[in-house]
C-alpha cells in the first residue's frame, strides 16, 4: 500500500483513502521507524470523505491500538473506508509508517 507519512511539525497522515479502496482490505501490517515524537494511533471512519467528527480511535482487546516506534506490528480483522495516523506530539521530522493491507489473513 505504501507509506503513510506525518510530516514534521504535524500530527496526522493523510487519508488513505485517498490512495487506495480500503473496503477490500481485511487487516494492516505497519511498519514504524525508529524513532516517533509521540504516540501513533489508528483511526478509522465508515465515510470516504470524513469530517473531523467522523474519525474514532481503533481499539484492540479494549486498548487503543498503538503503533510503537521501530517495531512492525499487525491489525487483524480490520474494514473502514478510510484510515489515517495520529500522533499525539507534533512528529520533530516527517515520519514514514510503512502499510501493508493484507485481503485475506493467514490462520
């Protein structure tokens, strides 16, 4: 899918949405550089062309999903129209997340 980037002095991705048809994509592997400002989240919305009301905050086993920094982790199950990443600081330099959207899961 490619890479998701915050730019520096930000602390949201673009949509991706914009890049990709995410109602065929069934999970996500994210790949973070080594370092991150803050701490990234996941957030979805049901809409293609989501305000700022429509975003919520993915959670997995009752926590927020957190992509730590130098670390590849994997979203099961996942189907939103549109997914960006969140920081919680504004990111010192631009960081790129690697996303790999997964059709089918293994197992």
């Amino acid at each position: 899918m490619g890479t998701l980037t915050i730019e520096s002095g930000e602390t949201e991705s673009p949509n991706l949405r914009e890049t990709v048809a995410l109602e065929f994509v069934r999970g996500y592997t994210f790949i973070a550089p080594e370092t991150l400002t803050g701490t990234v989240k996941v957030e979805t919305s049901y809409k293609r062309d989501p305000t700022a009301d429509d975003w919520t905050t993915v959670m997995l086993a009752g926590v927020d999903f957190v992509i730590p920094a130098g670390k590849t982790v994997m979203l099961p199950d996942l189907m939103c129209k549109s997914l960006r990443l969140v920081s919680s600081a504004a990111e010192a330099a631009d960081r790129g997340i690697g996303v790999i959207g997964h059709t089918s899961l293994p197992g």
